[in-house]
C-alpha cells in the first residue's frame, strides 16, 4: 500500500495486464472497484 499524493490514507495499487500498453499499475476506480490503465483508460481482460 501507498500514498496517492494529496491523500492522507493509503491506497492498495495492483499490477495487471492492458491489453494496449501492456504491464501497469494503478489502483481500482471510484466505488466499482474496476482496474483501468492509467494511460489509455482500457480495462483489463476479464
């Protein structure tokens, strides 16, 4: 777990595969709990 910058509490991030840019890492969205990549918005194979 981390810090986001600006963010007082920690953030659990997870590694996963984007089918356009390959191996990245960013932390699940909003209350959906989706993984989405931080460059090209692509969600991760399911």
């Amino acid at each position: 777990m981390r810090s986001w910058p600006g963010c007082r509490g920690k953030i659990q991030f997870y590694a996963f595969l984007c089918p356009v840019n390959g191996v990245v890492e960013n932390y699940p969205a909003e209350h959906s709990l989706n993984l989405v990549c931080p460059e090209c918005s692509e969600e991760p194979a399911k």
